[in-house]
C-alpha cells in the first residue's frame, strides 16, 4: 500500500511540474503563440506596435520574458543568452481587445542611417529562459532610413552664371534668350544614395522674393529630386552689380509625413566681361600694315573671375567639378556684320581640373596682326571662356566670359 501511494504521490507531482512555466502550480503553459502582426516600419526611429495572441487567454504575459528574435536561427537552450537580438526591446504590453490579444511596443537601436530589413519570430521565456515558445509565424520589420537634415544633402552652386542675349556676338543664331539655371539636388549623404526612393518624397520650392524676374520649374533627375531656377529677362540690363542673390525656399516631405526645410541661396553672376581697347589695344591702319605687330600681351583677369563667380567659396564647394577653358575671336564690322577673327587670340594656360582664381592672373593675348595682308576696320574681340560643370547633372554652373576688345582704326587725317 506504502508502495501504491508513493507513486500516486510521484504521479501528482510530475503533472504539476509539467504543467506550470515556473513551478507555480495553477499557471497552465500556453499552447499557442501567434503573431497578428505581419509587417512594421521604422520611421526616423519612433517606436512601433506589434500585436500577438497567446492562448489560453488567461495566460499571465511578462514584459520581461517576451522577445524579437531573427526568424530561422536554430534555438538551443544553452546558447540562449548569446543569440538574443537586442536591436529590438519591447518596452510596453497592453492588452488587445480580444481574450488572449496583446499589443507590444518596440523600439531599436538599430543606426536609423541605413536602410534594414529582416523577417523575426516572437519568443515567450518560460523557466527563467532554460525554455521557450516560438511563435509559429513570423514578422517582417524594415528601417526607413532617418529622414532628417543629418541624410539629406542639397547639391547646388552656390554661384551661377547668367548668359546674356548676344552671348557669342560672332553667331547671329544665338542672339537669342539662352536660360541659366541653377540645378539643387536632393540627395542622401554617400554611400547611401540608392537608399531612398524618391518617388515617395515630394518637393516644393519657392522663390522667397516673388518679384524677382525668375521662375522655378522642377525637372526629372537621376539620382534625387531637381528644380531649377530661371532668368525671365536681362537682369543685369540696368543693374551695376557683380550678382544678384537669389533665395529659394525647399521644402521635402516623405511618405511618412516627415517635413525638411532649407532655404538656399544661389548668386547669377554675370557671364560676359568685357575688357576696354584703350590705347593699348587700338591701333591705326599703317600700324597694322607695318612691321613687327607679331606681340604678346599678358592680363591679369584673376580679378574679373571673382566677379564672374570663380571665388574661392565656390572652388571649395565644388572641387570635383568639371572645367574647361577654350578661347575665339571674332569681328563687329563698321557696317555692323560680323566675322570671324583671325588676328587676335587668348592663351589660358590652365589646367583643365582645378582651376583657382589666381591662375588667370597672367593670361596672354596673342597678336597675329602681322600675318594678315587685309585687315577689316571695326572692333575685334578675343574671348576666354572658362566653363564649369557640375559633377551631378553635368549641366554648367558658371560660364566665364572674358574678352578682350581690340579696334582697327583709320590714320587720323593730316592736314
């Protein structure tokens, strides 16, 4: 009989170690653990809800002993303390309107700078840890990249040439209005730039002086969003400044609702600076026809390039640009035509991928008079240009027009 009660005894016992979590009696395990969530979104680090049921509903949830752990990694109760995840901390449970719902909330300490994306299942401790209920389901959890000024970058120049009407006196084609825009990108900061989807970021700009004679238009970009801001007539007709301030107001907002302003301001320099024939550069008609005119002329236009835009601001900002230099002449007839020049020319003497203010400082203008047997009255020009790409677009920021003016005169009459 001692015999029979032992066991009954023993019998007992195992049930209710088997079927407590912690050895409470009375605290039945839970037979099911499911995820109603299926996917969540981190956005700029905010936290978020994910939604469970346990069964049976009177099964007493601890913040402390439920978890989000990578979907599909082997789970073994000694190595238990080293697979957790702790980018993922529920801080917060409240129970669902259900019997048996949950509501957690999460939040991570994941580098909110990078795009993440992972699939997990939901862990119940049981036993202080030694075991555990996985759910059967799992969950995706993606990071959006933090929307903030800290990601977003705004390419643009900061100086911007403006084309006058008669940029190239020498082609009657192009006395026409040639627009100069000033192109602003939106971008993440490198290397993150395939990381936002800028389908889903809308953008508005703004000019904060709506008088001013310019109008702003969006365009398609490649790698980000792109507006540009456009002279509708000659701003600097009547106006005797190096540059006119522009300021835009950009306001981007992602899918979210996630709101970045930034207001910008771009300088139109002007683009074509014409230097004066005075004595140096007029010469009579039995000048030219005599001998020895072959010279060499040496400027200093570093100067007129800072008031063109070529400033050290702007070689800092945009080291990685792109410049090339190329130079012309032409001819205005005293019948006023033109032709093309073949007696004078600029020399840059540049180097084509840095360029820096003081290297116009000893520019040569070469005169080749001397090898023409007719040469037209009227004025000539040799012109520098100097043009700068931006690295992005390819579109260019500052067109530097330097010329030279150079006159044919008669001999004065003698009497």
């Amino acid at each position: 009989m001692q015999k029979a009660n032992f066991l009954i005894s023993l019998f007992v016992c195992c049930c209710v170690i088997t079927s407590c979590d912690d050895g409470t009696p009375g605290v039945p395990l839970p037979a099911s653990l499911t995820l109603l969530s299926e996917e969540a979104t981190i956005n700029n680090g905010e936290s978020f809800e994910v939604r469970f049921r346990v069964t049976p509903a009177d099964y007493p949830v601890d913040v402390k002993r439920v978890f989000l752990n990578l979907a599909n990694r082997v789970f073994m109760d000694e190595s238990y303390a080293e697979i957790k995840d702790y980018h993922y901390e529920i801080t917060k449970l409240e129970k669902g309107e259900t019997e048996g719902d949950w509501i957690a909330e999460v939040t991570s300490d994941l580098d909110l700078s990078k795009p993440y994306g992972e699939s997990f299942n939901l862990y119940l401790e049981l036993s202080g840890g030694r075991r555990s209920m996985i759910s059967g389901n799992s969950m995706k959890i993606e990071n959006y990249p933090l929307f903030s000024e800290h990601n977003i970058r705004i390419c643009w120049p900061r100086s911007q040439s403006y084309m006058t009407l008669e940029t190239h006196l020498d082609k009657e084609e192009n006395k026409i209005a040639e627009f100069a825009s000033a192109y602003v990108y939106a971008r993440p900061v490198e290397p993150m730039t395939s990381y936002y989807n800028w389908e889903e970021v809308t953008m508005e700009v703004t000019l904060e002086d709506p008088t001013l004679p310019f109008v702003v238009t969006e365009t398609e970009g490649g790698n980000g969003l792109m507006f540009q801001v456009t002279p509708t007539e000659d701003i600097f007709e009547n106006i005797y400044q190096d540059y006119i301030p522009v300021k835009v107001n950009i306001k981007l907002t992602d899918k979210y609702g996630n709101v970045i302003i930034r207001q910008e301001e771009i300088k139109f320099y002007r683009s074509v600076f014409i230097l004066p024939a005075g004595e140096r550069f007029t010469f009579t008609e039995s000048q030219v026809k005599g001998d020895g005119m072959f010279e060499i002329y040496t400027l200093d236009l570093s100067s007129i390039a800072l008031r063109l835009g070529l400033t050290p601001e702007f070689l800092e900002v945009h080291k990685r640009s792109a410049f090339s230099t190329s130079n012309n002449s032409w001819i205005v007839k005293e019948d006023g035509t033109t032709g093309e020049g073949l007696f004078f020319h600029i020399d840059p003497m540049l180097d084509k991928d840095i360029i820096e203010p003081d290297a116009l400082k000893e520019v040569e203008v070469v005169n080749l008079l001397a090898y023409n047997s007719l040469v037209p009255f009227g004025t000539h020009y040799a012109a520098l240009y100097v043009i700068v790409l931006d690295p992005y677009t390819r579109a260019p920021m500052l067109n530097l027009d330097i010329r030279q003016e150079v006159k044919i005169v008669k001999d004065p009459i003698v009497d």
